[in-house]
C-alpha cells in the first residue's frame, strides 16, 4: 500500500509540474492566488513523496535488521542442537 501510494503521489506531482509549466501556465500568470495555491499544492505533495521514501526506507532497514536476528537465533539454535547432539556418545 505504502509503495502503490508513492507511485500515485510522485505521478501526481509529474503530471502537475508538466500542467504548470505548460498548458497552465498562461492561465496561472493571469492569477496570482491560483498560481501560488497551485505551486503549494505541488510543493506541499513533493515534500510527502520524499518523506514516503525516508519512511519507506527506515521501514525496509528495519524489517532487514530483523529478519537477518531471526535467521541468526535460528542459526545459533540449530548450531547449539548439533554440538549437543555431537558430544553424547552413542
């Protein structure tokens, strides 16, 4: 969900970027209010895409940091297994 709202979020802010400073552009120039409004729309949906990657990348950092301690308590439990399973005589 998270990545599906990113690629929405920076689509958006292409296509309003490309609008604005094409097609829009005469319209905008003629109205000041409008053309801030529309600039601070666009600021406003830039900024929360680039605070989705940041989240987006402390997410994947975390949930890497824990898997790779969930293999390592896997790997230590089955080490501990063998060794004790090795040093009863049979």
């Amino acid at each position: 969900m998270r990545r599906t709202l990113m690629f929405w979020d920076v689509l958006a802010v292409l296509v309003l970027i490309f609008l604005g400073s094409t097609f829009l552009w005469p319209w905008l120039r003629g109205h000041p209010f409008l053309f801030l409004g529309y600039w601070v729309v666009s600021g406003w949906l830039t900024i929360l895409a680039a605070l989705l990657a940041v989240y987006d990348l402390a997410k994947v950092r975390l949930d890497a940091r824990r898997a790779h301690q969930e293999l390592k308590r896997e790997f230590l439990r089955h080490e501990d297994s063998d060794s004790s399973h090795d040093s009863h005589p049979n």
